[in-house]
C-alpha cells in the first residue's frame, strides 16, 4: 500500500498539473493568436516597404510539386515578395525576400528568428543581407562562390542562402 501512494500519488499530480498547465496554454493562445497574426502581418508590410518602399501588392497562390505556395506580386509590375521559412541554429528562421522582374534581389528581411543575439544575428545586418544584392544569381547563392560566410555564424548563413535561394526558385516558376 505505501509503494502504491509513492507510485500513484505523484503521478496522478503531475497528470494534473500537466492538464491544467495545457488548460492555461490554450487559454493564453486563444486571447492572443489574432494578435500574433496581425503582428505578423505588420512585420510583413514594414519588411515590403523596406524593399521596395510604399508600392502596393497583391497575395498570389501557386501549386509547386502539389503544395500550394503563396508569394506576393507588386503593383505596377515592379517584382515580387516571397515569405519562406528556414531552419536556422536557432530555430525557424522567417525571411522576406524582395526579387524585382528581372531576377534580381533587391533585398532581404529576417522578420522572425532565433538565433543567437550578436553570433548568429549578425547575419541579419544590412552589411551582409545586401550582399544578395551585390551578387546577382538567376542560379542561385552558395556560400564562398558568390556570397561568403561569416565565421561563428554558418549555420545562420546556410539557411539564409537556402531562403533566398527558395525565393529564387519560387520566382522562377511564377515568372
């Protein structure tokens, strides 16, 4: 009887808190989800306007290898705006990319991350993310032919290439 109150007791009071921990979690997520949302959007039009400035655009859908991908087209035909998703050291990585009509990348925006603050970050700084505007690449980026690495940082700038180079490849399906 004693081993059953050592063994029962503190199992059914995790379960517990675990159920009421997961209880407070939906809560929070359904108060906050639109907020996420709208901040997410938010950091979207600021990233396009740090792109291209204050030209309008409009939400396009694809189908490429049978999953549907969106990307967005600007007004006045002046390029594209592609949101792609990377695995970063960190964790995802979420990357606005600005490609104008003819190919080239015209700019370059990490909106979400978890990187490392000052290794991995230094990546996201103008310094480096204008480096794919420097290099024009209709084939693509690869890390120490047309763009280098920064040292501590690889992992990030891998999977900032991978995003650009995505971007690429989305544009070149659409184009």
């Amino acid at each position: 009887m004693k081993q059953l109150k050592q063994i029962v007791l503190p199992t059914l009071s995790l379960f517990i808190i675990s159920l009421v921990m997961t209880g407070l979690i939906l809560i929070v997520n359904e108060f906050t989800a639109e907020r996420i949302q709208n901040l997410m959007y938010a950091n979207l039009i600021a990233a396009k306007q740090e792109i291209f400035g204050d030209i309008g655009f409009t939400r396009e859908v694809v189908t490429i290898d049978g999953d549907e991908v969106s990307y967005y087209v600007m007004d006045d035909d002046y390029g594209y705006i592609f949101v792609t998703t990377v695995i970063g050291y960190g964790g995802d990585m979420t990357v606005v990319i600005g490609i104008d009509t003819d190919g080239v990348v015209t700019g370059v925006e990490v909106t979400e991350h978890e990187e490392t603050p000052g290794l991995g970050t230094r990546v996201f700084d103008y310094e480096f993310v204008s480096r794919f505007k420097i290099s024009y690449s209709p084939q693509g980026f690869i890390v120490g032919y047309n763009i280098d690495s920064i040292t501590g940082s690889t992992i990030t700038v891998d999977a900032l290439i991978v995003a650009v180079n995505n971007a690429l490849d989305i544009y070149r399906e659409v184009r």
